[in-house]
C-alpha cells in the first residue's frame, strides 16, 4: 500500500469521525427570548378639533296602537297608572329606539367610563326603559318602591342572574363584558315589568326620547353604519358619511308590523 | 526502504489493490458509522422528538412565566392583597427587635455548640476505639489495662477555643455535658425564634395562599420547577407499565407533554416563524380532556386502552400509531377517539364528565336505539326486555311440564302404594308422592314470582315502530303502499328505513299485513275544535318529542315523527283514541299461548272484558298478557274533549287529500298473503313493528357487540375491496348523491380498507357492497338504508369501532356496584322517554323545548330543571309523583305540583322496576343517601311561628305573591309551587339551600338570589327585618324552612288572606303524597297508572 492510498484512508476516517462527531454534537440552540407581555390596548385617541355630531328624529309610519293599560292591583305597593311601553309614539315620534353606530369605528378601543349608568324602579316600572351601556360599564339598580323587586336579565351572550332588591336596599351594581343588542331584563313578581340593556363597546349611542330624538356627539370623521334598534320594531340600518366637524341629520322611521 | 532493484513480476508493484481496499474500506466504514447512527438515531426517532421537545418546551415555558409574572402583579394590586401585605410588614416589624435578639442569641450557641463540637467529637471518636480494643482484648489484665487508659484519657483536660477568644479546658465527662446543654439550649432558642416569627410566617403564607387562589395559570414557582425539568431532560424512552392489564405504553416518549397541567396547544408548540404546527409541534400538546386524565390515571390505564396503537413500538411514528398491516389496532382517527369509551364503558347509555357530554359516543348510542339498529342486530345490554321474557317464558313451560309430570308420577306412585304388600313400602311409597305434591307448589311459587317480574318486563318492553296490527283501523288503505315505496318520500325525518322494496314485493307485503291485522269495531268520535287543539297541541309539551313543519319550517323535537303530514294517513276515530291514551291496546296478547285475546276467550270464561295493568291475567292461563301498546309515547292525561280537539288538529296536517292516494285492490288478495309473510320474515319487520303471527321471530342480522374487533378479513368488502385497497381517482364506490353526502369524510380518495371506511359506507348506502355482483331478490342485502346524516354516520360507526372485545381485566369495565350503578342504569331509561326533551339533567344541556320561541320569550314556562332533583326531592314522594304526576286519581287533567305550567308531565305508566330505578337515580345523581330518613323537623314556639310569618308575608318576601296557593283567582298569576307541598315533597336542607341561592341550583329561575346574606356566622334577611326579629341568633333561613315545613291550610289562608289582593287560599292542593300513593292510579283504560 502506498503512501496516498494511507493518506486517503487516514483522511476518509477523519472525515466520517468529524462527521459523526458533528452530528453528535448537535448545538443547543438557545431558548427563544420570552415574548414582551402585551399591555392592554390604550383607548385611541381622537382629536378633539375634529369630531363630528349625528342626530335625527325616528318616526312611526301609520297609526301608532294604543298602548295597553296594565292592571297592578296585585301589588298595591305599586301607585299610580301603568300602561305598556312595547310602542311609545308621540305625535308620531317614536321613542325607545336604541340608535347607536353599528359599524366603522374600525379597530378603536374606548375608555369604559368609571360612573355608572343608573336604572331605576320607580311605581313598578323602569326608568329609563331602554338604556345603554358600554361593555365593562356599571349599571347601578336602584328600587324606590315600596315592594320587593328582582333584577332578572335574560341575555343571550352574557351571563344570566337574578337578584332581589327588598324596599330601600342598597344599590346594586352589574356589569356587562358583552356586546349584546336589546338584553330583555325583566322582574319575575311584577310581570308586566320589562325593560331593555344595551351593551355596546363604543360610547356612540343614544336612546330617542318621547319626541323620538336622539344625539350622538363626538365621532371622529369616517363611514358609517348607524343601527336603529326598537325591541318589537325590529333594526334598520343607515350609512353615513362624517367629515370633520360635520353635524348631520339622519332620520329614521319604522312601520307598524303587521 | 532497503534500496533494492524491484523484480518486474512482483505484484506489490506491479498491481496496487489499494483502491479495492480502499473502496471496502469507505464501504465497511460507512456501515459501521451507519449501524452506529441507526442504533442511536435510526430506530430511536423518538430521539429527535425529544430533542425538539426540549428547544421548544423551555422557549414556551419562557413566554409563559412572563405572562404569569403579569397576571401575579396584577394580583398584587389587589386591596385585599395590599391589606395582606401590609399585615405582614407590620407583623414582621413587630417582631423585629424581638427576632433579631432570638437570632443573635441562636447565632451565638451555634458558634459555642461548634467549637465544643469539633473538641468533643475528636475525643469522643478516640473514647470509641479505646473501648473497642477493651472489648475485643480476651485476657482480663489486658481488660485491665486498657480500662486504666481509657480512664486516663477520660480525665485528661483538653482546651476549647471558645468564638470570643476565651479558653477553657474540660475533662472528657465535662466536655460531654457542656456539648448537650449548649445543644439544649441552641434548641429552646431556635423554638424562641419560630414563636416570635410565627405571626410574621403565618401572614406571609396568607400572602402567598391569596396569589395561588387567585390566579389561574401557574405560579412564576411551578413554571421555575418545570423548566427545570426540561432543561435537566435526557433522552430516555417514557414508558407505562401496568403488569395486571398486560398495558405497556411508551407514547409519551415523544407525546412528552400529555400530562402538562398547562394548556398547550399545537400552535404555542410551533418553531419559530413556522405558519403551520409541525409533526412535532402536534405532537407536543396537553391533554384536551386533562379532566378525563384525572378520572383514567395513565399509570393505570396507559395510552392505548382507549386510543389503541401499538404502544409498545417505538421505531417509527406509523408503527406507534398501529397503522401497519401486521397491527390489528390501529389508532382511532381524531373524529372516532370516543371509540375509545365503548370498549369499557359500554354498559352506559349517557357518557358524561362534569357537564361535558361525549356527544359522538353518546349520539352513536342513543342512534343504535332510537333507529331500531337492534330489532335487527343484537347488541348486549340492548332490548333486553325481551330476551328476558322468551327466557322466562321458557322457564315457565319447562316447570309447567316438570309440575305434569309430577302430579302423573304422584298420581302412579299412591297406587303402588295402595297395591303395595308391605305397609313399610306402602308408607315409602305415599311419601315420595307427597314430596312430589311439595315439590309442585314450590314450582308454582316461583311461577308466581317469574309472573311478576314479566309484568315489569311487559311494561318495559317497547317497540320502536308502530304496532302493524292495528292499521285496518289507524291508516288510509291507500297511503301504506305508497309509504313502503320510498317512506323518506312521504317523511323526511322518519325513523323509518328505505327498504328498497319491488312493487310486487310490496303488494304481497301489504297484502299480509292488511289481511292478518285486527277488525275490532272502533267507536266513532265526533269532530273536535282544531283550532283549541293546535293550541293544545303547541303548548302541552308535544313538540318535546314531535315536530312540525319540514325542512327550515321544523319546529319541535327530533325524537318522534314529524307531524306535517298525519292527516293523510290517520284514521279520526283511531287518532283520538291514541292522544287521549296511547297505551290504549286493541286487544290483549298473550305471550304464553301466543295469541291475540278476545272478548270470545273472555266470555269463555265467564269473565268481563276488561284488560288493563290491574286487569293484566289471562283469561286462558292465568299468564300475564302485554295490555298495553309497545310504544313510549305517555299519556297526557287530556281529557276526552281536548283529545278530540288535538286530533282534529292533527287531521287538518296534510299536503294532499288522503281519497287521493290509488286504490290498491291488491290488498286484499288472499294469493298474496302467504308470499307477503315470507317477506316480512326476509326483511325482519317484527324487529321494530309488532306483527300478527310474527311475534316469535328472531333477530335476522349479526350480532354488533364485537363488531369493531372483527378481522378486516372477514368484513366483505365484496368488489370493492380491491379499490378499498389501493385508494385512488377511482376509490368511492357510491355513485348516489344523496348516499354520498352521508359520508363523513366525502368521497374516499385516499384507501379505506379499514373498520372504518368499511362502517362508514355500509351506513351511507348499505347496499355498497352488492354493487357489481348477480344476486337474485332472496340473496341481495336485507339491511335497509336509515338515511343517516354526516354526524350520524359518524357516530354509528364510533360507536361500532368501539365495539370490541377488549383484552382488558373486567376490572378495568365499569361496571359499578354502588350509586353509580344506580346512575348507570337510570340513564337507559332517561333515554328511552326522552326525559331530555323537556327537562334539564346536565348544566347546559339543551332541551327541545328551550329553542323554542314560546319558551325563548317565557323561560320560565319551561318543565323543572332536574340538576339537583335528587336533593331536593323525598324520593317516597318521587315515587308516587312518578306514577301519578296529577297527584290525583281524580283529578287528572293538570300538573300536580306545577300547576301554573301548560306543558305537562305526562303519565309513563312506569312499571315497578323502572320506577326503582329512576328514583335510586336521582337520588344517586345527587349523592343522596338511600333509602332517605328525614330529619325531625323542630316545633316552632308561638314567638317564632310569629316571627316567620311576619317575614314570610312582608313586603320585602313577598313569598306568596308567585307560589301558589290553590285559590284559582290567585294562581292565574302564579309561577311556582304551593308551599302546602313542601312537607312531603322537598328535602329541608335542600330548601335552605334554595332560599340562599336558587340560582346556583337552578340558573334562570324565577326564584331571586340575594334574599338573605350572610352576617357574621348566621344567615340574616337581606330587607328589613321586622322588629321582632331583634336579637334573634338563629340563621333566619333555617326559621323560615321550619316555617314553611309545619305549613297547614289554615295558616296559609290566613297569611294569605292579611296580604293586600292575594286573596284567600280556598282549598288545600289535592294532594298530600301518602294518600296519593295509596290511591296511584287505578284507571280503566288500558295503560295508565
């Protein structure tokens, strides 16, 4: 055997134990640095110099039905008259209708505001009867009468409860996580007690009064859609187009169901 | 090298064989180098899962100890726990002063305790081989004389340096006594030390107890413990052995991440900048059902129990997975994993953990029933009613054989005796016939318990389709033709199967059918209001079962027909029989003689034709007779009117007129009959419908228990095997859209020669395998097709692949001796009436009823969830409610207890088997003791009867303003039940749970939460008390329950009667539950109970 063919076996034999020795030593890799925590997401700002206003009045088409006397005998706690709040229309404005902006605020987040909104039982109905609220936002249950009530909502995407609130008991404080469009609540002993939640994740709503107005301020210029909830009549949706500083009118108006 | 001329010849020169060797020499060296890394790497591929197991384990673990530092500052931000903190800083500062005095005290008789120590031990160790050599020196002087050093060295002074810098010299005895009274003392200050921090301790475990309570992942310590682990990992094959089941499992060695307490899925075990999770990545997740972990310890149960796969493979991931053909149990596919269930869990009708439901499982079990897969196929633990009574059926004819010739014998014997020449064989003789004469009524005893037992078993038998021997007065001549013809035609959601009938094969079946059923006069009935019976109808609680409506119209349950078109079918008279009583039985059979009953054997007899459960003996034999319809369908407890009402309602439900429908003459052509009956027989009718002359006949198809573990060699795959095989374009056999839309998968392009794709195409058309070949009408497949959907075909066949004969000890079945037999069983027959229609057994378990809009609106129209039934209801009572949910014999038309409710609970007619098994059930699903023995309820003194009732009637409880009381005026407005019940019907300790919360036990009552709360250690009235409750110490629950548990009548009125509008209670429920269950129903007709 010469000296090559030693060379190149030595050499071969270098390579194969350099090889097995390099898939032997398989670096360890280093461990993935630990992903910075996501802080929550800051309400984004909205410049104030440019914010624009929508507002309108919602109608009733045709003869409004008269609203149903309730009779209350059954709890004499409960003074004064009742009729049913299903179609409030006066004049042909029609109140109660849930106006806020369905669509077009894109990714924004909001500030949940710290004060709560207040829910009243008052002569065995609510006041307002129907409210909004953002998500996260306290709701504050307050019972003037003098006679037992329970808070029951019966919502569909948030958590169901029930609790009594006795004559002059303290305030109770609810909140909702979901967005969830006219969330019946309801009070078991007084049947005829029924009102509508709203929970929203913008603070662009309002509810039309008795003259069936309403007034959303402070939008930043965009596109778009605003929803108008009424809890028998149903939603209609409009688009619209903000620019800034803009102030514009969109009316809206239901027909009476069949 | 010698320098010498080389010889030309020579070969070392002339021919080099370098490169040959050489070329060997790589060959021999790549072996060895590939032998090497075969043995390392090759056949451990499991290796190389741990290794990236390792890298990608610890990055995550770095991520998620970041997000577990946030989420523990965010629960350092707390008040509460600031408030704990602060506790502990000023415990730790109190002690301060006091700690560091113990510590310094400690410090100092450590460093004393060590200096003697290192003197002492010294001596001491030399004091031990001194006395060692006395002890092994064997001369006396020797004794001696070592004693006289040992002493010598005892009293010699050694010097400690003491830590101040002093000295001190000390003979041995001395040094042994200061060593123990520094220990001693190091030892009382130590314990000083712990008193004085004790407070600080305790405050800081507070501390530390409050974050563990209060966050939801790990702790930043546990995440600490597990990286560690991983980073101290070395390769190792991960094996569970469990020597008594023969289970050897190695899938954690690279699955290394089942058993994590963590939630980790495939995507948080990507590599980095990876879109999708790799085969690693997969094969790193947690558990999905960690709970399931927790009730099925791996050490116990291993992997492949359920799963199946090879476990003990550990060279390839495709042998692990037993996808190979020399493996017979090859890994579930994902979609099928609750196979795994059946194998030991096959005794169960309803799987559930918590109130996570098996759903796949659990729908192929309930789908083997409810499609009648067992009139069919036999199945253990299926239908077995009815092996039970051929069983006993026989039994009866061998003893009644045994008990003929008895009295023959006995009869041969007494004459021997009289013939007899001694009187001591005479006497032997007369004694045996007297044993014999014994031996008969202990026959007829036993006879008498079998009858009784078949009287249950009567009760429970059911049939799935309708009774055939009925349909000269229930159907339209004309429709039944029709209707064999394709019956998914007529309703598309029918349990009724596509036979796939010829015309003439229908013709001869009709024929026999119309010509054996029964010609019974029916009475006729006068029309009823359709329009109060639609109401009726709608509110009554028959959409729980029945719906109406077709396609997106439906409406109502999925568990009996579709209504829609009932009207073109039924016959008025017999319809209105069948809404007021569905057990309502033409005539009565009689196992035993095999025969239907009629007035002509009765008249026989001498006796009235009367037939029902208290009339159930027949007329011939004494034998007990089925008296009642085979059908599930319960009563309603309408009256004759409303049943009417429903009928005509029902009647109206068509979509053409049933004159409409050709006539079909042929049906009474008594040629065909004889070739009708053989039809039938081919076709196994009388396993779902009850036939006349067909009542014995056996189950025409293979018995499914271990189906799943048949060899692949023996499911015929016929002509398609060969495609099954090879996968491909060409791979699906079934042509047919409609039957290739029941393919879970869709059609097959990958091979299927499996369990799996074999189940899988057998229900989607279970003709596949007849497709190519010459079989004459006799020979083609009977099995008709159930037009099953995607999910059901999916969970038929989980629910076939898990039919297997498992190689498991029968320890490892459940099948439990204790209440949670009593669960097990319970279900079977939850199932079977479709409890689940109407009621709430699960948390979260949706009824048919909740979806309904009349129900969305007015949730608390809803039936009673049952969550906590068994703890809140005297299972005496329970039994009695059962068997006569009316509460009333005579007053039957209304819910017993919830009177307010127009959905009614109807009468099952339970037999006294089932109704045991249901209240053991409820009671067992509650973890109640059986039998219950109430507790002494107190008497309540005049000052607390007072008290409670002040508080039960203020304006604050205004108890009575929903419960009922059984004045009608009131009740109009009523949504809960009268407290007059409570005392025999509720369990007292149940009650005061329910005042507290009723929304835990029961989510959406209408009962409020937040009526009492919790005041130091009592439970106190969250209103206004009255006055007279100053002072009281006792929870004021616990009054108000004794309260309403000594209600009576009197009092209720009165109470009633003081509060504003709620006007008087006028009369007391029907009910009290012990006279309820001594008078439970003993109707006339057929059926009820």
């Amino acid at each position: 055997m010469n000296k090559n063919s030693w060379i190149i076996y030595a050499s071969t034999l270098c390579l194969c134990g350099l090889l097995l020795l390099a898939a032997c030593n398989k670096k360890e890799e280093t461990p993935a640095a630990p992903a910075a925590s996501q802080p929550a997401p800051a309400a984004t700002p909205i410049d104030p110099s440019t914010i624009a206003t929508v507002n309108g009045t919602v109608k009733f088409d045709g003869t409004a039905p008269k609203p149903a006397k309730i009779d209350m005998s059954q709890d004499p706690a409960c003074k004064g008259t009742n009729e049913s709040e299903n179609i409030v229309v006066a004049n042909g404005d029609l109140a109660n209708v849930f106006v806020y902006v369905k669509d077009g605020l894109g990714n924004r987040t909001f500030d949940v505001p710290a004060t709560p909104v207040a829910l009243d039982q008052q002569g065995c109905k609510y006041h307002p009867h129907v409210l909004g609220v953002m998500a996260g936002q306290n709701v504050e249950i307050k019972n003037d009468d003098q006679t037992t009530h329970n808070i029951h909502p019966t919502p569909k995407d948030n958590r169901e409860w029930n609790e009594s609130q006795p004559p002059s008991a303290a305030p109770i404080d609810k909140s909702f996580a979901r967005e969830e469009i006219m969330l019946p609540v309801k009070c078991n002993q007084h049947p005829w007690m029924k009102m509508y939640i709203n929970v929203v994740k913008s603070p662009f709503y309002a509810v039309t009064d008795k003259s069936g107005k309403y007034e959303i301020k402070g939008l930043p210029p965009g596109d778009y859609t605003i929803a108008f909830v009424h809890e028998k009549l149903g939603e209609q949706d409009q688009k619209v187009t903000l620019a800034a500083k803009d102030t514009k009118t969109v009316d809206q108006s239901f027909k009476a169901s069949e | 090298m010698p320098d010498k001329p080389t010889p030309e010849q020579d070969p070392i020169t002339s021919k080099s064989y370098a490169a040959y060797y050489l070329i060997a020499m790589v060959i021999l060296m790549a072996t060895l180098f590939w032998a090497l890394w075969d043995e390392a790497w090759g056949q451990r591929p499991w290796k190389a899962f741990q290794e990236k197991w390792k890298e990608r384990y610890s990055a995550f673990l770095n991520t998620a100890r970041s997000k577990s530092v946030t989420s523990e500052k965010d629960v350092e931000q707390d008040p509460e726990y600031a408030k704990l903190k602060a506790q502990y800083e000023k415990a730790y500062q109190d002690s301060k002063p006091q700690a560091e005095e113990a510590r310094r005290k400690l410090d100092d008789a450590s460093a004393r305790l060590l200096a003697v120590q290192s003197v002492f031990t010294d001596r001491r160790a030399y004091v031990n081989a001194l006395t060692y050599e006395l002890e092994t020196s064997t001369s006396a002087s020797a004794k001696a004389k070592k004693q006289k050093e040992i002493d010598k060295y005892k009293n010699e002074q050694a010097t400690v340096e003491f830590p101040d810098g002093s000295k001190k010299k000390f003979t041995f005895p001395q040094l042994e006594e200061t060593y123990s009274e520094i220990r001693d003392e190091r030892t009382k200050l130590s314990l000083e030390l712990g008193d004085v921090l004790k407070p600080v301790t305790a405050a800081k475990n507070k501390m530390d107890d409050y974050i563990t309570d209060h966050m939801v992942d790990l702790t930043p310590q546990q995440i600490d413990g597990l990286k560690k682990t991983a980073a101290d990992w070395d390769p190792k094959i991960v094996q569970i052995n469990v020597a008594e089941a023969a289970i050897v499992d190695r899938c954690e060695s690279c699955h290394l991440n089942v058993r994590e307490p963590l939630k980790i899925t495939a995507v948080s075990m990507e590599a980095k900048g990876e879109k999708k999770p790799d085969e690693y990545a997969n094969a790193f997740t947690s558990h999905p059902e960690p709970e399931l972990l927790r009730i099925h310890d791996p050490d116990k149960f291993g992997c492949s129990p359920c799963h199946q796969g090879n476990g003990r493979a550990t060279t390839s991931v495709e042998k692990a997975h037993g996808n190979y053909e020399h493996w017979l149990w090859p890994l579930y596919p994902k979609e099928n994993t609750q196979a795994g269930c059946q194998n030991c869990h096959a005794a169960d009708m309803v799987l559930v953990s918590g109130d996570v439901q098996f759903q796949t499982i659990n729908t192929g079990k309930d789908l083997f029933r409810q499609r009648g897969c067992n009139g069919c196929h036999r199945y253990e633990g299926y239908d077995r009613e009815s092996e039970e009574i051929t069983s006993i059926m026989q039994q009866i004819k061998q003893m009644d054989q045994e008990k003929r010739a008895n009295v023959k014998q006995a009869v041969y014997l007494m004459k021997q005796a009289d013939e007899a020449e001694t009187n001591e064989e005479a006497n032997h003789l007369n004694d045996q016939a007297v044993a014999l004469r014994v031996a008969n009524s202990k026959l007829d005893l036993r006879t008498v318990q079998l009858e009784r037992t078949t009287k249950s078993l009567l009760q429970d038998v059911k049939k799935i389709g309708p009774n055939l021997k009925d349909i000269r007065l229930k159907l339209n001549k004309n429709w039944i033709p029709v209707w064999l013809k394709k019956p998914t035609d007529f309703r598309a959601t029918t349990k009724m199967p596509n036979f796939r009938l010829s015309d003439h094969q229908i013709r001869a079946i009709t024929a026999y059918l119309w010509q054996s059923a029964l010609t019974d006069p029916l009475p006729k009935q006068p029309a009823g209001n359709a329009a109060h019976g639609k109401e009726l109808f709608e509110t009554r609680g028959c959409l729980a079962c029945h719906s109406i409506g077709e396609g997106d119209q439906m409406t109502g349950g999925t568990f009996a027909a579709n209504l829609t078109r009932a009207g073109e079918k039924a016959n008025y008279d017999y319809l209105v029989r069948w809404v007021h009583n569905p057990r309502e039985r033409t005539r009565p059979y009689c196992i035993y003689e095999k025969k239907d009953i009629g007035p002509e054997d009765y008249a026989k007899h001498g006796k009235p034709y009367i037939f029902d459960l208290d009339h159930s003996r027949c007329p011939n034999d004494g034998h007990e007779l089925q008296v009642q319809n085979m059908t599930v369908m319960p009563s309603l407890r309408l009256s004759p009117e409303d049943a009417r009402d429903v009928a005509s309602f029902l009647i109206t439900l068509k979509k053409k007129e049933p004159s409409d429908y050709p006539d079909a003459p042929f049906m009474d052509d008594p040629k065909l009959k004889a070739e009708g009956a053989h039809w039938i027989r081919q076709y196994g009718c009388s396993g779902c419908h009850e036939i006349a002359g067909m009542e014995d006949e056996g189950r025409i198809g293979t018995e499914l228990t271990f189906e799943g573990s048949k060899p692949i060699e023996r499911l015929d795959f016929a002509l398609s095997t060969e495609i099954a095989q090879r996968g491909g374009k060409n791979a699906e056999p079934i042509k047919d859209a409609e039957d290739l839309a029941r393919l879970p998968d869709g059609p097959a392009t990958k091979p299927w020669y499996n369990h799996k794709g074999f189940f899988e195409h057998k229900l989607a058309e279970p003709n596949v395998y007849d497709r190519g070949m010459v079989k004459s009408e006799a020979e083609a497949l009977r099995m008709p097709n159930l037009h099953l959907t995607k999910q059901q075909v999916l969970a038929l066949t989980t629910f076939l692949m898990g039919s297997e004969e498992t190689s498991l000890p029968t320890n490892y079945q459940y099948r439990p001796q204790d209440y949670r037999r009593d669960i097990q069983e319970g279900w079977w027959i939850v199932k079977k009436y479709n409890c689940m229609g109407c009621h709430q057994f699960i948390p979260g378990q949706q009824t048919a009823l909740m979806g309904q809009q009349r129900y969305i609106d007015n949730p608390e129209f809803l039936p009673p969830k049952l969550l906590t039934e068994g703890a809140r209801v005297d299972p005496e009572w329970m039994l009695s409610f059962l068997s006569n949910p009316a509460l009333s014999v005579t007053d039957t038309n209304r819910n017993g207890v919830r009177s307010y409710l127009q959905v009614r609970m109807p009468t099952f007619s339970f037999s006294e088997n089932e109704l045991g098994k249901l209240v053991r059930f409820f009671q067992a699903l509650s973890r109640q003791p059986f039998p219950y023995i109430p507790d002494m309820r107190p008497t309540l003194s005049t000052k607390e009867t007072e008290m409670a009732r002040s508080l039960f009637s203020s304006t604050a409880a205004p108890c009575l303003k929903c419960h009922a009381t059984g004045d009608a005026a009131h009740d109009k407005t009523a949504t809960a039940p009268n407290f007059l019940l409570a005392k025999t019907r509720l369990k007292p300790d149940w009650v005061e749970r329910w005042l507290i919360d009723p929304q835990a036990i029961s989510p959406g009552t209408a009962m409020p939460s937040g009526l009492f709360k919790k005041d130091g250690g009592q439970w106190v009235f969250a209103g206004p008390t009255p006055p007279s409750f100053q002072g009281y110490e006792k929870d004021h629950t616990k009054l108000l329950v004794d309260y309403i548990f000594q209600l009576t009548p009197e009092e209720q009125r009165k109470v009633a009667a003081a509060m504003p509008h709620a006007k008087a209670a006028s009369a007391q429920p029907k009910t009290n539950h012990r006279q309820a269950s001594a008078e439970s129903g003993h109707p006339t007709s057929g059926g009820t109970r």
